[in-house]
C-alpha cells in the first residue's frame, strides 16, 4: 500500500513541544544582534554626556543642546537597530521554515520518482518499454535524489544561519495581520534625524564665522559645509522617501501574492480529496494519487513562501518609516 504523503506542514514542523513561535523568539533575537548592542552601546553613551553637562554648572547653553540632540539620535538609532535585527532575525527564522519544507517536497518528489521506476523497471522486463525509456526514468530518479541531497544542505545552511540565536526550533508563522501602509512615514527615522542634526551644526558654525573675529575665508568655508549639510539631508529625504515608497508597493504586492496562493492551495486540497475518493473507488493508480498529493504539498510550500513574504514585506514597512 502507498504510504500517504505526510502534510507538508506537518513534516517540515516536527518537534512542535518544543517550538519556539516567532514572537518570543524575537523578544530576545535582537539581544544577540551586534548592530543593536552598537546602537545601545552609543546610547548609553550620549545619556552620560548629558548627565555630565546636565551636572556642569559652568556648560554653555548649546553645549547642553548638542548633548540633548545627541541623545535623541541616539535614541532613533537604537529603535531603527531594533527593527533591522528584527527584521534579519525574521529572514533567518523563515529560512529554516523554507529549508524544511523544500527537504520534505524533495522527499516525497524522489519517493514519486521512485515509484516510476520500480512501473518502469517491470514495464522494461514485460517488454513494454525501450531500454531508452528506462533510462530516462532512472535519470530522472537520481535527480531526484540529487535534489534531496541538495535540500539536506540548503536546511544545514539555513539552520547555521539561525544558530547565533541559540538553539532555536521554528514553528509554523502566525497569520499576519493586515498593516496600513499609509501611516508609515519618514519622520523621525533615525537617518533624517542625524542629518537635520549636521545642517543644525553647520548653521552654528556659520553663525559662530559671522563675526567680526572670524576671518572671512572661514566663513566662507562654513557656508560652504552648510550647504554640502543641505543637500546631504535632501538626498537622505529622497532616499528615505523612495525606499518607503518601494516598501509599501512591497506589501501591497505581498497581500495579493499571499491572497493567490490561498487560493491555489484550496483548489489543491479540493483536487486532492477527488483524487482519494477516485483511488478509493479503484479508478485511479497509486501514482496518479501520489502526483495529487505532491500537487498538494507544492501548494503548501506556495502558501508558506507567500506567508514569509508577507511577514518581510510588514517588517520591510517598519524599516522604512515610522509607523
């Protein structure tokens, strides 16, 4: 008797007692991630610039700006850290996810090419196909295998990849929740801030060049680092504004992805169970059920691709712009 292909799903996620679903896991991901230590690290930082002049009787008044304006850069960077490590613990997560489920659609793929050999092979000896055609099948079977193989490699990469997080069992993703492009925007990006920050110092060395104690090339040096500050910023606006741009087109496309593999694996699953009731009835052979069920689980394996998508698209939206 064929052994039923087992769930795609439910293959690619064994262990599932001891999963760890994806939220935990990134409530601790970005701890591990250098580029936030970095951002918290400057952060710490900044805080203990401005106790320092905060706690200086005699600091000038911009002293204490700059100190403050510090400490809100620093701030944005730590948040915008926190979204890019989420958003790298996430590809890393999904990628064991993908890594699985291509294992198990390689597995049952070569156990259907298995099958056609052993019909090719009693075909042959019966005399009811070539030597030609026997080959062909064979060849076909040890792609097949070669492409296990393939996928045993890909999940080992994928799981070393995941690896700096701790010892980490995936989970099937969460179904992700609909996000409004429209209220992600680039104000307070921490790009934006730094750099409206460098036109506000350079507006402040001009202003301390403008007087009568300042030589007039030194002015003119400093006009020319406020504009060079200036067009900095535009070209950082512009940057920023396409990328939320890219991002948003990103998710909309993402929705309608994941909303059409929904469907295709509905229509398999319906396929499916016609199949069955065919093979039940005697009206079809095992391999014909077979193929319907690798049908099914490369729709599976659809839905999961367009799911991971979704979920980079959301946290793409986060990168981009503050929602």
């Amino acid at each position: 008797m064929l052994r039923t292909l087992i769930p795609l799903f439910a293959l690619a996620l064994l262990s599932l007692a001891q999963a760890q679903p994806l939220d935990a896991f990134l409530k601790e991901a970005y701890r591990k991630d250098s580029s936030y230590l970095e951002a918290e690290r400057a952060l710490d930082a900044a805080r203990d610039e401005l106790a320092k002049v905060q706690g200086d009787p005699e600091a000038a008044p911009l002293a204490l700006t700059r100190a403050q304006e510090g400490v809100a850069v620093a701030q944005a960077k730590l948040l915008q850290a926190r979204r890019e490590s989420d958003a790298r613990a996430l590809e890393a997560y999904a990628g064991v996810l993908l890594a699985q489920t291509d294992l198990a659609l390689a597995r049952a793929r070569k156990e259907l090419s298995g099958l056609q050999l052993q019909a090719a092979e009693l075909r042959f000896k019966a005399g009811a196909v070539s030597a030609t055609e026997l080959a062909r099948v064979r060849d076909q079977d040890n792609q097949a295998a070669n492409a296990v193989r393939t996928a045993t490699r890909a999940l080992e990469q994928a799981q070393a990849r995941l690896r700096p997080y701790g010892e980490v069992r995936v989970q099937a993703l969460p179904e992700p929740g609909p996000a409004d492009p429209a209220k992600f925007g680039i104000a307070g990006h921490a790009r934006l801030l730094e750099a409206q920050q460098q036109v506000r110092e350079a507006e402040r060395a001009l202003a301390l060049a403008s007087g009568p104690d300042t030589a007039p090339l030194e002015k003119s040096a400093r006009e020319r680092d406020l504009a060079r500050a200036r067009a900095a910023l535009a070209d950082v606006q512009r940057t920023l504004e396409d990328a939320l741009e890219a991002a948003k087109s990103r998710y909309q496309g993402a929705v309608e992805a994941y909303r059409l593999a929904r469907e295709a694996q509905a229509r398999g699953a319906g396929e499916l169970e016609a199949a069955r009731k065919r093979f039940a009835a005697g009206a079809i052979a095992q391999l014909a059920l077979k193929q319907s069920e690798i049908a099914k689980a490369e729709a599976d394996r659809g839905v999961l691709a367009a799911q991971v998508e979704l979920w980079q698209a959301i946290y793409g939206l986060t990168v981009a712009g503050n929602g």
